[in-house]
C-alpha cells in the first residue's frame, strides 16, 4: 500500500516538475488533447492528393477506431462533436462497484482507448458489492431505503476501507495499462447529513472542489474518485456514487456523462435492455411501473436531476464496461441513451411551420441545396411532417403506390447524438406499419439505416431500405419507383452552404471505394474452428464487411493473429454467450459456426429484424428457415429476403449440386432422374471438426480409411428433404468414409435416368444449367481432390453412360471448408446484405451477373 502511495507521490511529483513552465505545460497539455485531431486533420487531402503517406501511429488510431467497429464519417462526426470541448470537459463516467470487481480489464481497456484519442474522462466509482460481500462476512446488518444504504458508525468505518482499496484497485489497473491515473479519496464533494435519523451518515452535497479534478486533467491523468464526502466539521459521510456522479457534471458541465453498470444498461419488463429513454416522454411512465427495478428508478431519478441543467446537446448513457469507448465513439446502440430532447410535433401540412428555418435544416444537414421547386412539391404530395420544436430534427413521408415513403430525413449537426433522430424514428416505426426510404450510398447515416429496417437494396447510387413490407415482389416494385427520383439535394462548388468542421480519416487509394459503402458488420460466434478461420479469411478480405466480433471460448483472450498470422485486424477473441447478445446491437449479421444442438440459445435472443446464417443442422429441417443453396429453385430471391438462413452441409452441396440438373424445374429441359441415387462420399478429416476422435486422429488415418454413419446419415436426410421440394420423393443413398487427407470431398454419384441422353447430352445438360454459376464447374476429366483444395467452386465430371442411357455415374469434388461451408456462407450473407453474390469470393474483374440475381448491383 504504501509502496503505491509512494509510487504515486512520485509520479506526481514529476509532473509538478514538468508544469513549472505554465505556459510551456498548457500548450503540452492542449498538443496531447487535440494530438489525434490534429493528426487527422493533417491528412485531410490525402485520398485526393499525391501527398507523402500518413505517419504510422496516424494509421493505427484509425485501425483502433475501426477496431470499434466506426466508420470514418463515425470518426469524423465524434471528433467534430469533442474539437471544441474543453479537454477538462470531456465527461464524466460513473463506476458501479460490481464493474470493478468483476469487469476490471473490460473498463480498463475502454477507459484507454479514450485516452488514446486525447479524451480523458473523470471516473466517480461506487462500491456497493464488495460493501455487500464484506458486511455479510463480518455480521454487520445493512438495509436500504429508498435506495440508500443506511450507514450507521459502524458501517461508515467499513466503507472508508473499501472505497479506498477499490480506488487504489481501479488506479493501479489503469497505471498498469500504461493510461496514468490520480487516485483521489476526499476533498472533492462537501456534505452534510441528508437525515441522520433516517439514513445515517449518509452525505448531501453542498459543494463540490473541483481542483483536484482539474490538477489531474491538467497533468494528463485521469482523475479516479471515490464517493466519500466530508462535512464542514470534518466527518465523513457515505455519498451515493450516482449523486456523486450527478454533482459533478452539474458542475463540470461536461460534454457526455456515463454511468457503466453491470447490466449494460436500464431493463424494461422483460429484462431487454432499452435502447432510449427520453426524459420528457418516458419518465413518468416508467417511474409508475410496479416492475421497474428500484435501483433502475433511482438512476434514472438523478438522470433526470441532471438533465435538467446540461445543455441540450449533452448525452448521458448506461452501458457495460466493454462497450463504453463503442458507445460514445461510434453510432452504435451499446446501452441505453438518456435523451433530453425538446418536443416533436407532427403537421398533416406546411401551413404551420417556418418553411425558411425547415429549408434551412434541411440544407444544412445535407450540406446542400434544395432545388428550388421542393417546399412547392411538398406542399402538394406531402403526407405526414415531423419537425422537433427548435427545428433541429425533421422526417416529411409522402406516399409511393399507397406505401409511406421517407422523403427526408435531417438532423441538425450538434444534436446527432442527442437522441432526436432516435425519438422521431421510433415515432414513424409507430405511427406507420410499413415505410420506405432511400439513402445516397455514401451516406454515413446508413449504418444506422440497416438496424432499423427489415431489407434494403444497392444500385450503387441509392441504397433503398424498407421495413413491414412482406412481400419481395412489390419491395423490388417500390425499388424501380425509387431509384428514379430526382435528386433533392443539389451539391456543388457554387452552392453556398455553411459547412461544419471536417475531419477527414486517411485511407489507401484502394480503398476509397469501400468508404463510400455502408460497411457491415458481422458478429462471428464459433470462429476457432476451421470453418471459422476460413470465414474469417473472406470477411477481411470483403471491402463491404467488416469483423466486430469473433468469438471463442478456447481462444478468449488472445489475439486475431494467433489463429490468422496473416491478419491485419487488432482484434482480440472473446467469449460471447447467448445473454451477452443483447449489448452487441449494432451487428448487422450474425454467423453462428458451432456444433449441432448449440445455436439455438444464440437464435432465441437474437431480435428477428437481424441476420442469421447458420452452418449447424439445427436448422436445415425448419421450414421457418431458408436453406442456403443458392443455385437451387428460385432460392437466391428467396435468402435475399430472408433474415435466417440455414447454410447446407458439405456433403449436401456436393450431393446436391451433382443432382439438380437431372430434377430441378429451373433447367429449360424435363427432369430425368430416376430411382434412388446411390453416392459414395470420401472426405478429408478437417470435416470431422476440431474435437479429438478416430476420425480426425491422422495416426489412425495413415494409410487408411474409415466408413462412418452409413445408414441415416444427416446428410443423406437434408438432401432427400430438399430434392422432394423439387417433386423428387424416392430420396438418396449415401455411405460417408474419412480419409487422411486434410480437406476435400470426394463424391461418385450413380443414379438412374429416363429420357435417352448420351454423355455428351448430358454434358450439355450439365453446362447448360450451370452456364451462370461462377462457382460450379462442369468437365469431361476426371475431378480429383487435390485439385480442388482451397478452391471456392465445385467441380463436376467423369460422366459415364450405360449402353442403354438409362445409368448415369460421375465424380464431383468440393472443398468442404469453402464451397461445402464458408464460402457458400459468404454466398449467403451477400445475398442476405443486398450485395454481388460472390463478393470477396471472385476478385471483382472476374464478377459477373448470377443468373437468377437480379437484385445484384452491376459492377
């Protein structure tokens, strides 16, 4: 203990050398701030420009702020929001005791990665659970009331113990991950008893010094305080850390206020946490609840205290400790939003309304021109009008073929993060059960588009997004309509629009097409498998997509690289259990890569309006589900649609794809197949998985295979099931062996045929139906495993015909890693996201139009 007080005593005392010269320590001090902001700044031009290429560590506060999973306008709009604020003013970010003892490196690493970008916040730390734990051990009795702990004498001594050690806990955690820290214990909040009779020594604050606080944000630490107060007489008195919190930042005034909890956020009746919660409109109601958690009231009761004297444009937030740096520095939905924000009116008419301030907001928010005829236009096909009172917020719907559409949407700079955007949607998700909108597709906005529609479509120039609309035909009807409106919003170097401050993220020229795509984000659980790797492989490589979760228990911890030596990603592996899902809100798609029988508590709490593709069995059998194959039916238009998909299993794919030409209805020439077809499947071990058994052991393999399941095997059982779809009923045969191989499959398929077709008919039968498909190849050689190693296509050949036309036996191979399972899992997510089919699949100036894909963007 006293080592560490010395430790401090000294760092401090260093820093008080290195301050002896104000001047020279304030523009120290304002260089660190602003450092990250400057550095972006400098680099302004450099996609457009032949400047030198940015400094390194330039790039790596890029790739960390992607690493949050921001995209560079997300960059560009927080930095913009934080360049005025005073570096004292940043925020302030209350600590519950249980985040300290069971959550420490979550808040740790949050907390640093704000220091990192020259954001240091002031911590306010409770510690209510080691209280608990420690009372109950040493007999003491504790109650609450109102939720205040009643602090008698005895408690009182109890507590000053445990605040001090878990600051110094809090502290030395932070030092130790190199974000230094000033632990600070009393003289910061003055009190006097609230009601001795009633609660004890527990503090009222009447005044709050803030220069401690200061000295250590001055220094470049991040001030850690404890709730313990003192009165005028000297005792001390036990404060509740949220009203600690609240005193603060009615002082400070600061930018943001966080409170981290455990839970991640304020539970609703269901235990789900809410995403918003606005004060003027949501707190008398939620107060009135008889289910609302106590401590959740009172939160929320000094949330409300708080607000009242912030400026409007200052956010609070409940979040979990991980996701605390997301929360305040991208647009994700990491936690609950306590807004504040001034009243939406809704007008069936401009009759009311300053047209001149809405033209305004419009065009600001745009940076922009309207053309000149809009309001006119307005007033004539305009629906429904939403406009906030200040003018800050607007959504005007008029309607396309009787559906709703979103005309414009705009929200005013400064309160892109006060929650009015958030508040008028959810008024249009009420008042209107199905809408349309479009979106330019540079848009930054568009992340934030995705999470709140059911599907959406890219032509390049638009990204159109609808929600409550069942039907795929009129969507694609409502698309074409859309895509032809004229352009509102005219841009141009002779339109004179106030523009904000720009911050401008560098990027390799190579990459500037991606920055101006939405960038999806993908949530893998199960990603220490060999699927998972290869899974991993096409997400890099995909310029739309991006990795912000890869989860694996048996390699939680430790970094993207130990598994993919090749990565470029920082990113560290988590453990993500099914409760945990709820705080990742912002993932557009979620891949679930684990054995049968465990994705269902991950599909349970997965909110319907997000994205599934799953590679278990579990699902395959489900007609609520689309199965993934694309080149079979009519199913690319159908997992376009969908939102779960339940992706073939390898042997299926090679099965099934050997057989579709002979049954599927899709093919201009008449179904042949006949009988039962029988196929012998021989596959690398790598398709016994990654738990240890005889048939992924290569000492038991050596020189040897070995048949397994050979009567009922699931494969055998998804791809009878799928062929009846077709009207095929007599199923399939199929007797599965391992070989020592590591990967591929190896298939002889021999079936019976009507229709008195050769070999080379069938061979134009064949080429014929997979004319368009990139990812199936049709030979008239004998397919062989180590050529199709690593490939992402199916090859298929060795036709060979009885005399009589009446057999048909071949041979397919298919890489069981990738078209047998990632591959044809990334087939599916762009499907799914409104993307080419084989994007990161084919390098782009080999992509064509897939037949059947008409919803593809030409490239």
């Amino acid at each position: 203990f006293f080592m560490f007080v010395a430790r401090c005593a000294l760092r401090r005392a260093s820093c008080a050398v290195r301050a002896c010269n104000k001047a020279a320590s304030v523009a120290v001090c304002k260089v660190e701030s602003n450092r990250n902001v400057r550095q972006f700044q400098a680099v302004a031009a450099y996609s457009s420009s032949a400047t030198p290429e940015p400094k390194p560590e330039v790039m790596k506060n890029v790739r960390l702020l992607k690493s949050l999973g921001a995209s560079p306008q997300e960059v560009q709009s927080y930095l913009n929001m934080y360049l005025d604020v005073d570096s004292k003013r940043f925020g302030v970010i209350k600590v519950g005791g249980g985040v300290i003892q069971d959550n420490l490196d979550d808040l740790v690493n949050s907390i640093s990665t704000l220091t990192k970008f020259g954001l240091i916040p002031i911590i306010v730390h409770g510690a209510g659970p080691q209280m608990n734990s420690t009372l109950k051990k040493m007999g003491i009795p504790s109650s609450y009331d109102e939720g205040l702990r009643i602090t008698t004498p005895e408690i009182l001594k109890v507590a000053r113990k445990i605040f001090v050690e878990a600051n110094f806990r809090l502290v030395n955690a932070l030092e130790k991950k190199g974000c230094r820290a000033t632990p600070i214990q009393t003289g910061v909040f003055e009190a006097k008893p609230l009601n001795m009779e009633r609660w004890g020594y527990v503090g009222d604050i009447t005044h709050v010094n803030v220069d401690p606080v200061f000295s250590a944000l001055e220094n470049g630490c991040v001030p850690v305080l404890t709730c313990m107060g003192q009165s005028e007489d000297g005792h001390f008195l036990n404060i509740n850390a949220d009203i600690a919190a609240r005193d603060i930042a009615k002082k400070i005034q600061p930018k943001t206020v966080v409170f981290v909890s455990q839970k991640g956020g304020l539970a609703d009746e269901d235990g789900k946490i809410m995403q918003s919660i606005d004060i003027n409109y949501d707190y008398d109601n939620l107060m009135s609840k008889p289910w609302y958690a106590p401590g959740d009231g009172l939160k929320l009761k000094e949330i409300k205290d708080l607000m009242s004297v912030l400026p409007q444009s200052s956010t609070v937030s409940v979040t979990s400790a991980a996701l605390m740096a997301k929360e305040l520095l991208t647009h994700s939905l990491s936690g609950t939003l306590v807004t504040n924000t001034e009243r939406i009116n809704r007008y069936d008419s401009l009759e009311d309304i300053d047209k001149d301030r809405l033209v305004r907001l419009i065009e600001q928010a745009f940076q922009g021109k309207l053309r000149d005829d809009f309001i006119e236009d307005m007033e004539k096909h305009m629906h429904t009008i939403y406009l906030s009172e200040m003018y800050h917020c607007t959504a005007i719907i008029t309607k396309v073929d009787g559906i709703p559409y979103l005309s414009k949407f705009a929200v005013a700079e400064d309160y892109q993060m006060a929650g009015l955007g958030r508040r008028i949607f959810e008024n249009l998700k009420k008042d209107f059960p199905s809408l349309v909108w479009r979106s330019r597709t540079t848009n930054a906005i568009n992340r934030w588009y995705f999470q709140r529609s059911q599907g959406s479509f890219s032509d390049g120039k638009w990204t159109v997004f609808w929600y409550g609309l069942n039907d795929f035909h009129s969507a694609e009807k409502l698309v074409d309509v859309v895509t032809k409106f004229p352009k509102d919003i005219l841009k141009g170097e002779d339109v004179d629009i106030p523009a904000p401050l720009m911050v401008d993220v560098p990027q390799a020229p190579a990459q500037e097409e991606m920055e101006a795509h939405p960038i999806f984000k993908i949530g893998l659980i199960g990603a220490r498998g060999h699927t998972g790797l290869e899974l991993i492989k096409l997400i890099e490589s995909h310029p739309y997509m991006e990795l912000s979760v890869a989860s694996s228990r048996a390699m939680v911890g430790q970094p993207l690289s130990t598994l993919y030596p090749e990565t470029t990603s920082d990113m560290i592996f988590s453990d993500v259990g099914a409760k945990d899902l709820p705080d990742y809100n912002d993932i557009n798609l979620w891949v679930l890569a684990m054995p049968n029988g465990a994705a269902k508590q991950f599909v349970d709490v997965i909110p319907e309006n997000v994205k599934i593709v799953d590679l278990s069995a579990d699902y395959r059998f489900d007609d609520t589900w689309q199965y993934g194959l694309p080149e079979k039916g009519n199913n690319r238009e159908l997992i376009r649609s969908a939102n779960r998909v339940a992706n073939p299993g390898c042997y299926a794919t090679g099965q099934q794809l050997s057989l579709l030409p002979l049954v599927d209805t899709r093919s201009s020439l008449p179904p042949i197949l006949a009988g039962t077809p029988h196929i012998f499947g021989v596959s690398g071990y790598s398709g016994a998985g990654t738990t240890p058994s005889r048939k992924n052991d290569i000492t038991c393999l050596r020189d040897n295979m070995m048949g397994y399941s050979l009567q009922g095997h699931i494969h055998e059982r998804e791809v009878s099931r799928q062929l009846s779809t077709l009207g095929f009923a007599n199923g399939v045969r199929f007797m599965p062996h391992v070989a020592q191989w590591f990967r591929g499959i190896h298939l002889t398929v021999a079936v019976d045929i009507t229709g008195n077709e050769g070999r080379e008919e069938l061979l134009y039968r064949y080429r014929t139906f997979y004319e368009k498909e990139p990812l199936v190849k049709v030979t008239d050689e004998y397919p062989e495993v180590r050529d199709i190693a690593n490939k992402h296509h199916v090859e298929i050949g060795a036709f060979s015909v009885n005399k009589e036309k009446t057999r048909l036996v071949l041979n397919t191979t298919i890489d069981n890693l990738l078209k047998g399972a990632a591959t044809q899992c990334m087939q599916n997510m762009n499907l799914m996201l409104g993307l080419n089919e084989t994007e990161s699949i084919i390098p782009k100036q080999d992509q064509t139009e897939i037949v059947g894909s008409s919803s593809a963007p030409k490239e």
